[in-house]
C-alpha cells in the first residue's frame, strides 16, 4: 500500500472515529431538575355554584415542612398544612376558618382538575402551581381586556393594567394610566396584591394572561391579555 494512501485511510478512521464520539456526546441529555414543591405556589379563581356569581383570586404559598399560607381578599392570611403525592396535592386549614383544596396533577405537575370547599360550601376552582420567581413579572407590562361585575355583568369594556416594580395603575385609556397609583405586595414574583382601606386587589400572570379580582363596595372581577 502507497504510503499516501496509508496516511489518508489513517486520517479518515480517526476523523470518523472522533466525529461519532462529538455526536454521542452531543445525544447526552442533560438531567432534568428535580421538582421541589417549595420552589412553586399555587395561584387559582373560585366561583359560586350557584346565586349571583363572581371569579375571585387566592394563592396558597407552600412552605417548608408541610406548612402553607392561604392568601384571598380577606385581611387576614390563614395558616394551614399541605400534601403531596406524585399525583395530588392537597391543602388544608382546620378551626373555624376550616376549608379544603385538592389539586390533581399530572406527570409534569400540571394542575388538571381543581376542588375547593370552605366550611360546607363547595365552589367551582381553577388552580396553577406556578414557579417562584425571583424577578417581577408584572413589571413594566400591560394588559387590556373585559371586567366583569358581580352577577356576571359586563362593567368595563377595553380596561387596562399597567405594572410598575412597586406600583399599578388601570384605566380604559392606557396613554392616561399613571403607574405609581396602587402600592402592591409581589406574591411568588408573578401575583400581586394591594389593600387600600376596604378597597382590595389581587391577581397573577400566567401564559401572558392575567387574572385579577377586585373589592370595591361590589366584586368585580376579569382576565386581560399582555399587550
């Protein structure tokens, strides 16, 4: 054999035999990271069965040891405990303010049915186990869509939220909205909440879509898409 061509069969074997090496490593996946139920919190909508209905927010935020903090309009937070398996997670407060939620999830942990019941009255629920965020989401980002009042009435057609780091402000006209109005409390990087008095509003983002329930004298409540 010409010693040229020894040379290029030679060359050739190594070339193939690193190139098969580059894409066996490049088939490597890389290991996914392991789901911890503490760097999540659930964000969801209630809605009465039945009478005059409205879709109000709550957030139960899930803490170390089993223990969990149940956040809706009211003024007070409500300390309960939590559950999981690979395929519900259930929340639970006892006494007087007893109430129950339970979360089926899927391979992914994925919310796909929702139940809530407090004291004897069950409602229809909505839930997302949504990552913690270390960042504002809402920040500098507005949203425009529908709200609705108590009695599933039209209130507010083309209304708009704009999200400042620390403040909010909503109007129909969004050239108009002063964004340092509502002084509001970051929940899980991607919920808000402001309490002015009586006055009470709360909501979260999700797929660019943000949910937010509001009291003043009545309910009002609406889902607005990210502009």
């Amino acid at each position: 054999m010409r010693p040229i061509k020894a040379l290029f069969i030679i060359l050739s074997v190594t070339f193939m035999s690193s190139g098969c090496k580059k894409d066996h490593h490049d088939e490597e996946t890389t290991p996914e990271k392991p789901f911890v139920i503490t760097e999540h919190y659930i964000a969801g909508t209630l809605t009465q069965k039945t009478g005059s209905k409205y879709s109000s927010v709550f957030f139960i935020q899930l803490l170390k040891d089993g223990k969990a903090t149940f956040i809706n309009s009211s003024a007070t937070n409500l300390s309960g405990t939590y559950t999981l398996t690979d395929t519900e997670l259930v929340f639970e407060v006892t006494g007087g303010n007893a109430r129950i939620a339970k979360f089926t999830l899927d391979k992914d942990k994925k919310v796909t049915s929702a139940y809530y019941k407090a004291l004897t009255t069950e409602y229809e629920a909505t839930g997302e186990l949504l990552p913690v965020k270390e960042t504002n989401e809402l920040t500098g980002k507005t949203f425009k869509g529908d709200e609705y009042k108590m009695g599933e009435v039209s209130n507010r057609t083309g209304l708009n939220y704009s999200f400042g780091a620390t403040a909010y402000g909503s109007g129909t006209d969004a050239t108009t909205i002063d964004k340092t109005t509502n002084n509001y409390t970051l929940i899980g990087g991607s919920g808000f909440k402001y309490v002015n008095g009586s006055n009470v509003e709360l909501g979260f983002v999700s797929n660019k879509k943000l949910t937010v329930f509001r009291v003043s004298g009545l309910y009002y409540y609406g889902k607005y898409t990210q502009q």
